[in-house]
C-alpha cells in the first residue's frame, strides 16, 4: 500500500515540478547569472584594455562586492530553507505510522461503508442510517487525512528538489565570482605593483628637475580665483603656428579641482539650482546657519594688488572685501561663494584664534569693499557655514574643475571627510563630447586649454611631430634606464643638475632602432568615471607604443620645451 501511495506522490511531483519550471520566472539565482555574465564581460574587456585598469579595477570590485552580498544572502536563504525542510521531514516522519493507520483503516472503512453490508448486517434497522452516515464521515476524515499528509509528502519532496538544483546553482555562482576575484586580485596587485614602480620612477627624478617642473607650471599664472581670469592661455586649436602636421596636448580644468568649482557654481546657478544645493555638490558637510557672526578675523600680510595689510575685521565685514568671484554672477552663486570663503577663514584661523593671509594663497582680500551685488549674497547668507563635526570646515574653491570635483586626498593632500569626488555635470560624462557639452563649467575660458606657448610660432603650444617623438623618445629611455634621467631635461634651458642635456639625436643613438624619428597620430584612453587620462598611445614609423597618463603627463613636461605644461590628470590630443 507504501508502494503505492509514494507512486501516486511521485506522479504527483513529477507533474508539480515539471509545472513548476515552465512557468516560473527569473529568479535570484537567474538574476545573479546576468550580473556575474556583465561581470565576465567586464573583466574581458579588463584584460583588453590598456593599463592601469584603476578606474574599471573599481567599478568591477564594487559589481563584485554587490554579488558577493547577493550570494552570501541566498546561501543564507537556502540553509534557512534547508533547515525549515528538515523540521519538516521530521514531523512528516513522525506521522508515517498515522498515514499507514489511515490508508489501512481508510480501505477497511471504504469497504465497509458499502450500502449493502450495512443492510445486511446485524445492525438493528433504527440504527441503521445513523450507522452508515457514522461510517462515511470517518471515511471521509480519513480521506482528508490521507490527502493533506500526501500533498505535504509531495511539497516536501518538491522542495527539496528545488532546493538541491539551487544549491547546484549557487555553487556554480560562487565559482564563477570566486574566479572573478581571483583575477580582480591579480589585477588589482598588478596595478599597484604599476604604480609602486611608477612611483619610483618619478621618485627617481632628481629635486633640481622637481622643482624645475614647479617652476615651468609657476611660470603658466594658472588662474586659481574666478575674479582674476588674467594670464592662463589661449585655446590654439584655430591658431595656425605656421606648421603642418601638429599636435598639442589640452587640459580639462586648472588646479586644485578640490572643493567649490567657481565656474561650475555659475553653471548651476544659471541652471536653477539654489546656494546649498549647489555646496553640496562640492561638499560632504553640514550647511549649518546662526554660527557666531562676532569672530573677528586677523588679516596680515600683501595681497596680489600690491596692498598691505595688518587688520582686524569682523568675519561678516572680511567676506565683504573678498574678490574671488566676479560680482555680476548670478546671486545663488555669489551666496554660495560668500557661505564657502565664509567657512574657510572661519576654519583657517581657527574661529580667529590665528591670522589669515590676503592673498591667493589664501584668500584674495582688497581695502575696498566689493560691489553691491556681492555685499548682499554676504548680508542673505550671515551667520551660514558649512561644518563637519560642528566646526567649520576648509572649504577649498578654484576657478574651473574642468568637470570634475576631486576629494582631497586624491591629490595628494591630506585626505578630509568633507570632500568629495565626482562628475560635475548635467548629464552622464561617458566621452570627451559628453565633458564638453555637459560640465558646470564648461564656460570657463581655461575649461579646455593647451598651456604654454612660444613666440616664434604664433604663440601657441603647438609641437611638431619630431618634437612629440622626442618626448615619447625622452619617456622610453628612462624607462628603460632611470640612470639617464639627469640627462633628459628641455634642451632649451640650463640642466638644473649641471648635467649634459641629450638632445634629440643622443636619446635616438641611445634607444637605437627603438627610438621613433616622428609621430604621425596619438590617441587618448581615459576613465570619465574618475576624470583621468589613462593611455596615451602614440604611432610613427611604423610602431606603435602606449604609456599610462601619469607617466607621459611628468615626462611630457619634462622633456616639452618653453613653458608647455599639462596641469591636470584629465588632457586630451589635438592634431592638426
């Protein structure tokens, strides 16, 4: 009779099951399948690309992370699932000898409850109906009793066939995320041990060459303050330096790229966002109102208008005499200009504990009261700072970001919970054309620039294709030899170790058949998501060589003559 009621159960599984899986949409386990088929995708793409992979080594943890919590949930959802069945086979287990009882007694009944046994037994004729009705219920009981263990039978057995195929599933799973991060891993210790070398090769730069770099990116008057747009360069890509073909290396933006990014303030406001949205684009802090407006602030030393001084102001009078930003902007950005210098000096001095330069070093500071438009962003916004902890915060600002907000630590100051890092833009930065169209501060006149110039080509930055080999040229030999470095500086000035500078024909004769005579095309690779160039790749004369972005960035201004400069991670190639 067990043989046969496990038949019926079995026929009854295969059926439910079959059912079952023909019907039933993606579940987790389905899901989890496209995402690490996405992540498998990723990572090829990963071993395609140029190196470093920082950017894409980041967004493939973070995927990877994310299935990881996937997985380690189900798993935890199958033993959950595993050990409730095990409750359950138990209980069912304990009612085996109550279904026998039952299938046994309930045949016995059907077989007893026919109409002519009852009449034809001893059962005196006024019980008789009471009799047979008695039989059927207990019949019928004992029917109820049968189906209801047996479908729990055939429910048990279906789930725990679901529930060893998701187990056969999830291991595959966790296979496949275990071989993705195993290979994340392994990419991961490459691009360090990249960039450790790396790292030692600009380490390896003698302090005379560092600090000729300071000097040629001193010489360029970056514009750091939006009020004073003086200097910075020219955008040559329709300037003609009276030579064909050409290359010129253009960067997004100007240093600091920390905190408030004064051109893209302009965007938004005009964009309709108001002053604390706006900050909090540029910022991980508190907008914070009614701080004590009776700080005095203690101004000593000359600012960049030849003015000295050695005063005491009130914090609400200080903000009165910055210049950081030009008066005619609109007013949601003159608000949050005033909010931001407002916390920086307060933070600066330590609530006026200490003084605080005049200058662009620290802020820009005049005698004269600025205009009337930027007296009252100060007035709609006294007594508002931005804090972290409940002290206000450095809150850093520079002219143009160039599409971009860095966090503190990402270049090379001390890192800060305050800052952050992002696209500063209206849409999804995903190409050089989405920078350009998109970016807050797109308006800004240093947004896309090639710095430096010399005089004798229209003064422009242009360089011509035996020029840029020389770089490139320059960038392999010390590479392949870092002993050479104090002999490959620009050849148009003194050698600052007092060494023989190699020109282009002794770096050629050293590289030998390596070297490139001239360059006839460069392509760029960069992460938008970071805003970093990642490859340059270079071809002429037949090869072609790729190097990562920070490493031809330090070589190129080296090696490039007068004062052309690539100031920032993010730069692009224009050929001509």
């Amino acid at each position: 009779m067990r043989r046969i009621i496990l038949l019926l159960a079995l026929a009854f599984f295969l059926f439910t099951v079959l059912g079952y899986f023909t019907s039933v949409r993606a579940d987790e386990i389905e899901d989890l399948q496209k995402q690490i088929d996405q992540l498998n995708h990723a990572r090829e793409l990963s071993v395609n690309a140029t190196k470093p992979l920082e950017g894409q080594l980041d967004s493939l943890k973070r995927q990877l992370a994310q299935i990881q919590a996937s997985l380690d949930n189900l798993s935890a959802n199958i033993k959950a699932k595993q050990k409730d069945l095990d409750v359950r086979e138990d209980k069912l287990a304990l009612q085996q000898a109550l279904l026998e009882e039952r299938v046994k007694a309930y045949y016995i009944r059907s077989y007893m409850t026919d109409p002519l046994l009852v009449i034809f037994s001893s059962i005196q004729a006024g019980d008789l109906f009471r009799e047979l009705s008695y039989r059927q219920s207990v019949t019928r009981e004992d029917r109820s009793i049968i189906s209801s263990i047996t479908a729990e039978v055939v429910d048990l057995l279906t789930q725990k066939e679901k529930l060893e195929k998701d187990k056969v599933k999830l291991a595959a799973l966790q296979g496949e995320v275990d071989k993705n991060a195993d290979f994340l891993g392994g990419e991961i210790k490459k691009a360090k041990a990249y960039q450790a070398d790396l790292t030692g090769k600009i380490a390896q730069l003698s302090a005379k060459q560092q600090e000729l770099l300071a000097q040629k990116l001193g010489s360029l008057n970056l514009p750091t303050s939006a009020y004073a747009m003086h200097g910075g360069c020219t955008d040559d890509r329709n300037t003609d330096p009276g030579f064909s073909p050409r290359f010129a290396m253009f960067t997004y933006g100007v240093p600091n790229r920390v905190g408030l990014n004064q051109f893209g303030a302009k965007g938004r406001a005009e964009a309709g966002q108001n002053a604390q949205t706006i900050l909090q684009a540029y910022y991980n802090a508190d907008y914070t109102t009614g701080y004590n407006s009776g700080i005095n602030i203690h101004v000593t030393g000359s600012n960049e208008y030849g003015q000295s001084f050695d005063d005491n102001w009130n914090i609400e009078d200080y903000v009165k005499h910055l210049y950081e930003m030009p008066a005619g902007w609109p007013m949601e950005a003159l608000k949050a200009q005033a909010i931001a210098a407002r916390s920086y000096a307060l933070a600066y001095t330590n609530n006026g504990a200490g003084p605080i330069c005049p200058s662009q070093q620290c802020q820009v500071v005049k005698k004269e009261i600025n205009d009337g438009n930027w007296q009252a962003a100060v007035d709609a916004t006294r007594g508002i700072v931005l804090t972290s902890g409940g002290q206000p915060i450095k809150a850093w600002f520079s002219s143009t970001h160039g599409g971009y907000v860095f966090s503190s630590g990402d270049i090379g100051w001390s890192s800060t919970p305050f800052t952050k890092r992002g696209q500063d833009a209206s849409g999804g930065i995903n190409s050089f054309a989405d920078l350009q169209n998109n970016a807050y501060d797109k308006s800004s006149p240093v947004f896309y620039c090639d710095w430096g110039s010399r005089a004798q080509y229209n003064k422009t930055a242009w360089l011509k294709p035996e020029e840029l080999a020389d770089i490139v040229n320059v960038l392999m030999l010390a590479k392949k030899d870092s002993g050479t470095q104090v002999h490959l500086s620009q050849v148009d000035k003194p050698n600052p170790d007092g060494q023989e500078t190699w020109d282009a024909d002794r770096v050629k004769r050293e590289l030998g058949s390596q070297a490139f005579n001239t360059i006839s095309s460069v392509s760029v690779s960069a992460d938008f998501g970071s805003g970093q160039t990642t490859t340059v790749t270079v071809s002429g004369d037949g090869k072609t060589q790729s190097f990562s972005g920070g490493e031809f960035k330090n070589y190129f201004n080296l090696r490039a003559p007068s004062n052309i400069n690539i100031v920032g991670p993010l730069f692009n190639v224009e050929q001509r």
